[in-house]
C-alpha cells in the first residue's frame, strides 16, 4: 500500500455520541464543556465504527458510567483510503483548545478523540501529530490590527509551521488533505498551505465528505475527491491581477497568474485569452479557435511590432533588442513572400519572380568578399531556376533596396545594422543595468526607439515600413489589441 500524509482540520461534528445505534451531534451552547468532560473521563468512552443512523436532537449531556463516541467523517475518509490502497504513515490533526467558558462552541477534545481511532486502528504504523492553532482564549482575528483582520498572523505562523514540519519527515509521496471540520477560513489557509510546501514531489489530494444524512437518512458518509470551484472574488481578482500583467506588458507572468483557474470550465472562458496572448509572447503555435485578430496578423511584421513594444513596456530591454532585429526580418519577408515560391522538397530554395537581376546573384567567377554582399545564389535543378536567399546584414539591406526597392524598408535595416552587434551582447553576456542602460541609449540614437528608449511604435522608421505594408495608424497597434483583450476579460464568464 502506499503510505501517505493525512492532515485533517476538526470541528464540532467530526466526534459524534454513539447511543442504541445511532449517533448524535454535540449541541453549540455546550459542545466546549461537554468536550472538557470528556478530557477529565477518559476512562469512560471508547471510539467504536460510525453508525448510518443519526438522530436530530443534539447532545446537551454525557451518559453517566461508560459511553461511546465515533468518528463519522474520519472514518470516512480512511475507508476512501482503504478503497485507493492507500495507508496514512503519517496524520496531522490541527484543532483548537480554547477555554470552554470563552468559547462555548469549541470542540477542544476533538483531536483526542480522533488521534484514540487512529491509535486503535493502526497503531504504531502511523505517527499523530496534533497542534493547536487556537488555545486559551484567543479568537482568530483581532479587528485592532489591519494584519490580522481575518486571521492572526500568530495563527497563521502556527499553521505554517506545522505542516512544513510534517512536509519535512517526507521525501514524497501521497498527501491528503480532508478540511472537513473546523473553521471554514482556517480550511482554505490550510488546503493553500499544503500546495505550497509540497512542491513537485508530492502529489496532493483534496477530499470531503458531504453529510449523507441530510440528503439520505440511514446512509453513511462517505469521502468524495473535492472540486475546486473558485469563488467569484478570485475570478474577479485574477482578472483584474492579468491586466494590469498585460497593460505592463507581461503577458506571459499574466498566464502565470491565471493558469490555475484554466480547468475550470466557467473561468476558462477568459482564461484562454490569456494563455493565447503567453503563447503570442512566447513565439508558440496559438490555437485555431482564437479569434484574436492581431494574435495571428497576416503580416509577420506587425506580430513581431507589437512583441517589441510589449517589451519595452515590461521593460524587457534584452527581448526588446532581440524582438527589434526581428521585426526587420518580418518585414523583410512580407514584401518578399509575394515574390517567391517554396520549393516543394527544399525548403531553402526558392523560385523568384521577377528574377532578381544578375548583379544580386552570386557567382563562380566572383570572389567571396564580393559574393558575399549578393543576396541571392542560383541553383538550376531539373529545368527550373531555383535560388538561396541570404538574408545577412548586408544582404537584407540590398534585397531592400534593389530588388524590393523599398526606402522604409532600407532605412530601417541600415538602422539595425548599427545595432545587430548589440544583440550578440545582450544575448550572450551578463544583463547587467549598465549594459541595458547603454542598450536603451544605442537604440535611441539610431532612432529605432523613443529617446526614453520606452517606445517602438512611435517612431518615423518604423511606423514608415508598416505603412508600406498596408498597416494603417500603427501607433496604436498595442493599444488596441489591449483594448481588445481588456474588453473580453470585463465580460462575465
């Protein structure tokens, strides 16, 4: 079998008293006392199995001379276990063991009684851990401290604790969280905490148990794998987290901060945008069904535009240059594509028409100084003229300017070639402030970003090239595919 970690919370019903076959639920007004009686009798009771019946009325006394108590819900959750082959080595039971004439509803012997059932059913072969998170007379919040408004950093430090002590016993495997019982705040904390610390080698399971009475008289609990359904605030707060992500720029720390609410079927209505915009940034396949119209732009120039300004708004200043050469290599190929017809098997040569004239095409009679600045290299195979096309610094420059005859497009890769250079160095050396500082300078003087180096779209060289393309009021490129997708993400899922 394998062996796991269980950390249960515990509550006002998770110990039940036995009596003729039935159970029955400790009353609020007294459940702290009744609880106090059974620490000061514990020779009086024993833990016996769950019975299926349960009466309404709620115990407001214990029985004189010797009774018994079961445990519904854990006893649940360990017959779960059984089911899936898996053993509890491990069981962290956190409760609280408050005053009970401060807190008349607190079950502080809870935890007694549910380590006694585990005892009894496993003995050595699992090791309890109890810890109170609530004693004496502490409440959970204290409204005096904006801190500790909802719960107390002391409590929470408690809780921390305990179950990164337990994660540490483990090298990994199996943990079980069964939140049952207890304070519904308290569970959340919990259930949050145990996916942190468990890191990837530890799988974590989510289990509740529904109260089958209610629904079913005479039928037991029984524990059911618990789907996470996010509550309406975190879907407005994730939401409003990933635009101002996006508006920033980073569209792919915006799908780092949704992405654990793209499973769910109601929320993954939006969740999606986000990840086509990560996909976007990250240069992946984006899916058929996205319907973002400037995600998948014919032209790969204005793709590649717009990566370049997101970056520079999140300050990315080595994506940036990267993404500033490479919008001179769309554009390139977009006046190009027209022109040319990929050959069927290879997919580097090209047939061209019109055929570029002879001096752009390489030659075996040419020296390689001088071949090197012609863009274009002949290949005859089977009757047909096919030709390379190098796209090098130079040679980018004379395709636009004698075989595309473009001046946007050759003013611009004159431009980048003062700066290709600057690629290599952000690429290959230490990031350092002074490096990216003299790279937001190099790339402001040669006027392919704004003079505060935070701008791409603004700039005559660049807007000039996506005019030619057909690209109409390319300053607003970025604003309005954020517009776009602030729009989307506003509607109610």
């Amino acid at each position: 079998m394998n062996n796991a970690l269980l950390v249960f919370t515990v509550g006002r019903t998770d110990v039940q008293l036995v009596e003729n076959g039935r159970r029955r639920e400790f009353s609020k007004r007294c459940c702290a006392a009744l609880h106090q009686q059974v620490e000061q009798r514990t020779g009086d009771w024993r833990v016996v199995d769950s019975p299926a019946d349960k009466c309404t009325d709620d115990v407001e006394n214990l029985p004189d001379g010797r009774f018994e108590f079961c445990t519904p819900k854990l006893d649940a959750v360990l017959q779960y276990l059984e089911e899936k082959g898996v053993l509890p080595a491990d069981a962290l039971i956190l409760e609280t063991r408050r005053y009970s004439e401060k807190v008349r509803e607190d079950p502080r012997a809870a935890g007694l009684v549910l380590e006694q059932r585990l005892r009894e059913r496993f003995g050595n072969r699992v090791e309890v851990t109890r810890i109170a998170y609530l004693e004496g007379a502490e409440r959970l919040e204290d409204g005096d401290s904006e801190r500790d408004a909802v719960i107390r950093q002391a409590v929470v430090s408690r809780i921390d604790y305990a179950i990164r002590d337990a994660m540490a016993k483990r090298s990994g495997g199996q943990i079980v969280v069964a939140t049952t019982g207890g304070i519904p705040r308290i569970a959340t904390l919990v259930d949050e905490v145990v996916r942190l610390y468990a890191g990837r080698g530890n799988s974590v399971e989510l289990i509740e148990v529904p109260e089958a009475a209610k629904a079913d008289p005479g039928k037991r609990d029984r524990a059911v794998p618990r789907r996470s359904v996010p509550e309406p605030v975190e879907s407005y707060r994730a939401r409003r987290h990933a635009l101002d992500l996006i508006e920033a720029g980073n569209l792919i720390a915006a799908w780092g901060a949704v992405k654990h609410l793209a499973d769910d079927e109601i929320e993954q209505k939006w969740t999606r945008i986000v990840e086509w915009l990560y996909r976007f940034a990250a240069s992946l396949p984006i899916p058929n069904e996205c319907d973002i119209a400037m995600l998948r732009h014919r032209l790969m120039a204005v793709r590649a535009v717009v990566r370049v300004e997101l970056a520079l708004r999140a300050d990315d200043i080595p994506r940036a240059v990267h993404g500033t050469v490479a919008f001179f290599e769309a554009a390139l190929w977009d006046q190009l594509l027209p022109h040319v017809e990929r050959h069927p098997d290879k997919p580097k040569l090209y047939a061209i028409k019109p055929a570029p004239c002879v001096e752009l095409v390489r030659s075996g009679n040419m020296g390689d100084s001088h071949n090197r600045k012609r863009p274009f290299e002949r290949v005859d195979e089977m009757g047909t003229t096919w030709y390379r096309i190098y796209e090098e610094n130079v040679c980018a420059i004379r395709i636009a300017k004698y075989y595309l005859k473009s001046d946007p497009l050759q003013n611009l890769g004159q431009a980048v070639s003062e700066i290709r250079n600057l690629r290599n160095d952000v690429a290959h050396n230490e990031p350092t402030p002074e490096l990216m500082a003299e790279a937001k300078q190099k790339m402001a003087e040669v006027q392919l970003w704004s003079s505060d180096g935070a701008r791409f779209l603004t700039q005559p060289l660049i807007q000039e090239v996506l005019n030619e393309l057909g690209v109409t009021a390319p300053e607003q490129l970025c604003d309005n595919l954020i517009a776009t997708v602030r729009s989307r993400l506003v509607q109610r899922p």
